[in-house]
C-alpha cells in the first residue's frame, strides 16, 4: 500500500545539512535523534543528491557535499550546521539514545531560566543539534 503524503504548510523554514558521508550520516541520524527517512535519493556508491527527513511534523533537507556548480560555493561546509529540535518531552530517554548512538554530548541536559530543558550533541559529522523542549510562543 503507497504511504500517503501531505504538503507541509509555508511559509515554512527548512534547516538544510550537508553531509560528508551521506547515507552514513543519514542512517546515524535515524539511529541516534530518531529521524525518519521521507525521501532519499542516492547514488550507488552513498553519494546523496538529496534528502528529506522527518521527526515528528518536523523536517529538515540535506545532501552530500558536492564539488559541483553555485550552490556548492554558496552553502556552509558539512559539519558546520547548528539546530534546534523542540520537542513536546522525553528528553531523558532521547538523550539515552543519542549517547547510546554514540553522539558527543557537548552540554548536558539542563533546565533554562527562560523555561524548558534542553542538550546539545554533536554528530559525526561535526554539525551541532540542541533538543529542547522550550517552544518560543508567537502572536496569533
């Protein structure tokens, strides 16, 4: 049976990540902050032309680095991204997984003055991802 699929709602803000080692990194994101994979297209050899993957509502694109063309003088190098995940709880049991993963835990889980909690890891590939669980409120 086909998996049905919506159109996220715009104006929306897409993190884009490039990747070193793409579907390496791709399936370490899965493993470790529970991403799932909407899209991925690859090349035999794990070279990514893009991606999508999904936590929660959530999206986030990327690829692998490329020596190719405009974009690839215009975005950031891989392992130079910095993100942040709201998420409703459970941050204890993420960061469980996140460190049994393997990911470097660069600050810990603590409570913020400004409310929530949040931590921040550092994945393989370099790039810095702060799960948390303060969501800004916004006018209506």
């Amino acid at each position: 049976m086909a998996e049905t699929k919506t159109r996220i709602a715009t104006p929306a803000i897409i993190p884009i990540v490039q990747f070193r080692h793409g579907t390496r990194s791709i399936d370490w994101l899965c493993e470790a902050f529970g991403f799932e994979r909407s899209a991925v297209y690859a090349d035999d050899d794990g070279r990514v032309h893009h991606a999508e993957l999904r936590l929660g509502q959530a999206l986030i694109m990327g690829g692998s680095e490329s020596g190719e063309g405009d974009y690839k003088r215009l975005a950031h190098p891989a392992g130079q991204a910095m993100l942040y995940v709201a998420l409703d709880g459970g941050l204890v049991d993420h960061l469980a997984r996140a460190r049994a993963a393997g990911a470097e835990i660069v600050m810990e889980l603590t409570e913020k003055e400004y409310g929530g909690a949040d931590y921040t890891a550092r994945d393989p590939e370099g790039n810095l991802w702060t799960f948390g669980t303060y969501v800004p409120e916004v006018a209506a």
